[in-house]
C-alpha cells in the first residue's frame, strides 16, 4: 500500500512496536530512512531504548484504586494524560493528509498536539480542523522579524504555549537518509516558512561551511531572552540535557524545558533522555515543569518518566509509523495503546493518580 492511504488498523497490531513494523513496509525506502534516519552511528538512539529498558519497576499489591486516573494539568490545560505529541516535520511523508490527520487524532484521544515549524500543512489550516488544544514549535529564524511573524501567526491560531527547539543550529549527519539519498517529494515542503531565507553559505574552498556560514544565525541566550519578551504565552526549551542550560534557562524566565536528545537524530553518543531527566530535575527542583521525549515507546516507559521528575512525556517518530498506518484512527490507536499500558502499570505499583507517582517506583 502506498504512502498516505490509511486503512483498517490491522489486527496484529496491539503496541507501538507493531506499528513500526508495519509502517516500515507501507512507505518508500528513502521516505524510511528520513522517518528512521539517526544520528552518524545511532548510539544515542538505541541508547534511548536501552536507557528504559534497565529501568526496573517495583510491583505493589492491595493497593486502593478507587477514583483512579491519568489526569494532569500544565500551565492550565487540563490533560487526560501525561501525553503530548511532539513536533514532527513534514507529515505528508507518511500519510496524503499528513498534520491534518495528527490533528484529528490528537483531538479524538484527548491529547495536546505540537505542530512543527517545519510541518507540511499551515499553522492556520491545522488551527482551522483540530477541535483539539494544539501547541506550536518554533525554530528561531536567521531574521528575527520571520521568527517574530510564526509566533505571532501562531498566537493568532490560539496555540495554548510556544515549544523553541534549541538543541540544533545545524542539522545531524544522519547517514541513514544520505545513503538512501532522500529529498522532499515534489508538493512537500516547510509551507509556514515559505520565502523565509536560512543561513547563507560563505566558506570557500577549504574553508568549513558549518562555522563559515551554517552558524552564522545560529540563536544564542539573547535570542531566548528576547523571545521571551514578546509573548505572555508559555514558552519551553526544547534540547535541555545538562543541568547548567535548565538552570539558565529558568533565569531566562522559561517556563517548562524538555528533556530531549532529539530522538538520537542530531548529536549521536548523547545520554539517553531518561538518565540525564533525574539530574536536571533536582536541579530545577520542581520550579517548573519537565517533559521528556527520546524513546517512549510503552506505558510503563511514561511510568518510569514521572517517577523519574517528568511531568510529562511527548511521542514523536510513533506519529509517523501511525500515520502511515491509519491516518487519524492511527494516532488515536497509538495514544490509546499508551494510555491503556500506563494505567496497568500504575495499578500494579498501587499507584492511582499521577501525583502519587514518586521515585519509589523504580528500583534502585
């Protein structure tokens, strides 16, 4: 079946693993090594997994469960869930309605969708179908007055908080996607930053093009700061993994940090997300909140994320293998999957509400 159509969600698939599976043999091959494509080697990646997988939970008994839920709130949204879905860039690879589809998804599984400043559908036109609540996340441009036009543009939609990605002033070398050789389909591109002009090449031969003009807008702490004066909306980091950048950026008046390698896609050898969230986390002492992505792929891996001093978690590369998939029926039935496995497992470690989720949870 081709990229983009959706169908029956298949019996087989019951996990989030499934649908990594089947979305592999649904999509072109060059399409898959972008959707897969990793950092240099992938260690960062695996690690992310691996990270979890060690992460031994402790079983409790007789636990009462009575009025139990899932149910949180960040900066004054109501959640049915710790589940927030990442920004992802160009949803059209994997399904014809592409953000439309996640949006339709998010809204009917109750969770908050991110929209990527490099989707392939228009901040306004998501805005316009999803019932849902929506955040968006931004990429500081190389000119501030096209960074100032997406906030505002988003602002203008009623996105409820503002997600700044900061771990990538140049993209990763994903050999993955440079084997395969993949491009942007013709009809596929970053529409809501259509004529907005990135850093100019300047190296000559010899020369590096990274320092010699990939860095030359690369943001800095004032691009942060003044960011952060021209809107009254939420505003995280997304790429925080060292615990001197969250105290520095909570004295730059942000609200929330994501604790993010970028899935393993930029910087390979990188800690897995998971090990570096408990030293920032003590770090930030509950002053804000935190969220976690990088290889959430289970309920229980959500569990061991908020006992850990998450807050929340974000999925991003399942959006894709949903998408491709089932379109919307497909997002829903990958936050469904998720939500169903947290409430097994926090019944049986006896814990009924998220708040009661604490760092006992996990074995030492």
């Amino acid at each position: 079946m081709a990229a983009g159509q959706a169908s029956p969600v298949p019996a087989d698939i019951v996990s989030l693993a499934d649908y990594e599976r089947h979305a592999r043999e649904r999509v072109p091959q060059s399409v898959w090594a972008y959707i897969a494509g990793v950092g240099a080697d992938g260690i960062t990646h695996r690690w992310n997994r691996e990270a979890f997988d060690r992460l031994r939970l402790e079983g409790r008994v007789l636990a009462d469960m009575a009025g139990a839920n899932t149910s949180i709130e960040l900066f004054g949204q109501a959640m049915d869930a710790p589940i927030i879905l990442a920004p992802v860039a160009f949803q059209k690879l994997a399904h014809r309605d592409g953000e439309l589809a996640t949006a339709l998804g998010a809204a009917a599984s109750g969770v908050t969708m991110t929209i990527s400043t490099q989707a392939s559908v228009t901040i306004e036109e998501i805005s316009s179908t999803t019932h849902g609540p929506f955040w968006f996340q931004l990429y500081l441009q190389a000119r501030r007055d096209d960074t100032l036009a997406l906030l505002r543009r988003a602002e203008a939609a009623g996105c409820r908080a503002v997600m700044v990605t900061v771990d990538a002033p140049v993209n990763g070398l994903r050999n993955q996607e440079q084997r395969a050789g993949f491009r942007l389909p013709k009809g596929i591109e970053a529409v809501n930053t259509r004529g907005m002009p990135g850093p100019a090449l300047r190296a000559g031969p010899g020369q590096s093009p990274v320092f010699q003009g990939l860095l030359d807008a690369a943001p800095t702490w004032k691009d942060v700061e003044w960011l952060r004066s021209q809107t009254r909306l939420p505003l995280l980091l997304k790429g925080i993994m060292s615990r001197h950048d969250a105290r520095r950026a909570i004295e730059t008046g942000m609200d929330g940090l994501v604790i993010s390698n970028h899935g393993g896609r930029v910087l390979d050898t990188l800690p897995a997300s998971i090990e570096a969230l408990p030293g920032i986390a003590g770090e930030t002492a509950g002053v804000v909140p935190l969220l976690l992505d990088g290889g959430v792929r289970r309920g229980t891996d959500i569990l061991k994320a908020l006992a850990l001093g998450a807050n929340a978690v974000l999925i991003g590369q399942p959006i894709m293998h949903g998408l491709a998939v089932a379109g919307a029926v497909g997002i829903a039935h990958i936050v469904n999957i998720l939500r169903t496995e947290l409430e097994v497992a926090m019944a049986l470690t006896g814990r009924k509400t998220i708040g009661a989720i604490d760092a006992s949870v996990v074995l030492n």
